[in-house]
C-alpha cells in the first residue's frame, strides 16, 4: 500500500494570527487530543478534536491500518471549524485520497504557539467506505388489496466513493425489499438496476414496502444505504352482512333465534364468506343504548349463521362482523325491535 503525504504551510493561515514570538509555556497550560474521528456526512474528511489553552500551531495526523499498523498516509493540512470553551474541532481541508477503502487508526501530535507537544496514540479513526444510496426507486402499486397483494419494486443502487466523491453503479450487490418481515433480497445488474417482487401484509389500513441495501456484499467498505420507504393503503374488499329474527315478541325468559349471511364482494359478484370462526357479535340495543352482548358465532360453508338467545328487554339485535384481517371489510345490520313482556302477561 503507498504511503500519502499532505503538508500544510501552516495551520494557522485560515484561523489564527500570532503576532508575537511565542511566550514561554506556563504550568498549567493544557494540551490534549480528545479523538479523531470521520463523518458519513463528508466522507473522507478527518476530524480532529483538541483541547488546549494555547492557540494550536500545529496538527499532523498518521492514517495506519488497523491490522498490521502500517503507515497509509499522513497530512498536517487542517482548518479550525468550530470552537467552545471545551475543545476546538479542526478537519482536514478536503477529503483524503487513499489508495484503498478500508478502515485506518489516526495518531494525532499537536503543538501549540507556545511550544508545547503532545502525541496521541490511536486518537481515533477513520472510515473510508463507500456511501451507498439508491436512485429513482418507484413501485408498481398506490395501494393493494384482497386480491392484489404483490408490489414490484424497481430502482439503482449507486456507491458514492470517498476522497474523490466519484459515483458509480454497484453490481452484483443484494437489495433487501421488506414488506412487513418478508425480506427477498434481489441482486443488481451490471449498470446498478434491479427489480423484485414481494408480497406485502397488512396490520392495520396501511402497510409499507421498505427499500435498502442490506450492508452485506460489499462488508464494512460499504455503508448501508439509507432507506426509501413506501406507503401503501389497504383497500378492503367489502362485507355484508343480513340478520333477522324469528319472532319480534316473546315473554321474559324465551329464545329469539336470530339467522343470517355473512357475505363479501369477490370479482364475480357478491358470494357467501364461509367458515369465519367468531366471526358475527350481537348486542342488545334500544333507544338509550346497549346493552347485552351474544355470541359471537361462526358462519358455514355457505356462509350461514344462527343463534339462539334470550333479550333481557326490548331492543333490536345490532349485529357486526369486525375481521382480524385489515384485507376484508367490516359490516354492521340490525335486526327489527323484539319486544320482551314480563312473564305471566297475556300475548
């Protein structure tokens, strides 16, 4: 590997002026190399924060690799950035060029105007990796339903190169596409495409179809992308549901038999929604509220379902269907009034 050389003419030029010769160091002058440290922000670029009581003169930074120790690159070219009375933050005036990616260990010295040296072993690193991000993702679907579950998704990924900010397309790298814990990984092409397909479920009235590069093809040279995420809409395919009663008086303490159809819009036409467990609730209900609660009970094969109850007054039956699955529709009916005498009364 080649070793890179950057020398500065003066760190100072950009942020500081020293008109006079540098006093002799007191006592309780205070240097220290707090850490060295990079940004996925501005790749390539070093960081470097100090603490000092003195106006810092010099920095020079040493990039080894992290295995082996051995010497990549080295560069005194620093601007001052920000400062407080903690630390000053100084970078490096632009981005490193290196040879290759991969992650370095810094050792930092600094001196200040007033002579005073310090050197920090392994003040930190830098991570040199490629910034990945994906470009005109769009998907097939504005919203799913029923009957139409799968989205397909296509886009590019492209890698961001630190140092130079050159952008290429990355091939052969996998794609997650995840809609709800399905994750298909596809692999793109030559020229940074892919495409893939996924079945998306639903939890509620809305699902997502989540896209990314997953960070494993190209190991820790290759940042994670960030996410794009799309929104979709569940639209529910639409229920009916009937229920009428036997009989619309009855004395305290005798049944009502409440019957009826639990029904869904399907492609062809309204059709029966068979064998849903628990499927329709009543509740007892008047004028000033509700009351009671039956059931709930399953339909058939045809979609049918009875039940014998006794209303503890007079009221109609509200009967409701309220699926587990955000793919079929809720439905509500009521019943006509059963009117409910007191035991012993003539009919």
């Amino acid at each position: 590997m080649k070793r890179r050389s950057v020398l500065a003419a003066g760190v100072l030029g950009v942020a500081l002026v020293v008109s006079a010769a540098p006093a002799p160091a007191q006592a309780a002058d205070l240097l220290q190399v707090n850490r060295a440290y990079s940004s996925n922000l501005e790749p390539g670029r070093l960081f470097v924060s100090i603490t000092s009581t003195q106006p810092v003169a010099d920095i020079r930074a040493e990039l080894v690799t992290e295995d082996t120790g051995a010497p990549v690159a080295e560069t005194s070219d620093f601007v001052l950035l920000s400062t407080d009375p903690d630390a000053t933050i100084w970078a490096t005036s632009a981005p490193l060029i290196l040879d290759e990616l991969g992650d370095y260990e810094v050792h930092v010295e600094v001196t200040d105007v007033a002579g005073n040296h310090v050197r920090q072993e392994r003040a930190g690193s830098l991570l040199y990796r490629v910034t990945t991000f994906l470009e005109g993702v769009t998907v097939d679907r504005t919203s799913v339903d029923y009957d139409h579950r799968d989205v397909t998704v296509r886009g590019v990924l492209k890698g961001r190169w630190p140092g130079t900010g050159e952008v290429r397309p990355l091939a052969d790298f996998p794609v997650e596409i995840n809609a709800a814990y399905n994750f298909p990984p596809v692999q793109t092409a030559a020229d940074g495409s892919f495409e893939g397909t996924v079945t998306v479920y639903a939890y509620g009235p809305k699902t997502e179809v989540l896209v990314g590069y997953a960070g494993s093809s190209g190991g820790f040279d290759y940042e994670r992308s960030a996410e794009v995420r799309f929104e979709l809409p569940v639209v529910p395919r639409k229920t009916r549901v009937t229920a009428t009663v036997n009989r619309t008086r009855v004395v305290a303490g005798e049944t009502v038999r409440v019957s009826g159809r639990l029904s869904w819009l399907t492609s062809s036409g309204w059709a029966p929604l068979p064998n849903q467990v628990f499927a329709v609730l009543f509740v007892l209900c008047d004028d000033n509220g509700c009351y009671n609660q039956y059931g709930p009970v399953n339909t058939d094969a045809r979609g049918r379902f009875a039940l014998d109850l006794a209303p503890s007054q007079t009221g109609y039956l509200h009967a409701s269907y309220w699926p587990n699955d955000p793919f079929i529709g809720e439905s509500v009916t009521q019943t006509q009034v059963v009117t409910v005498v007191p035991a012993g009364a003539r009919r």
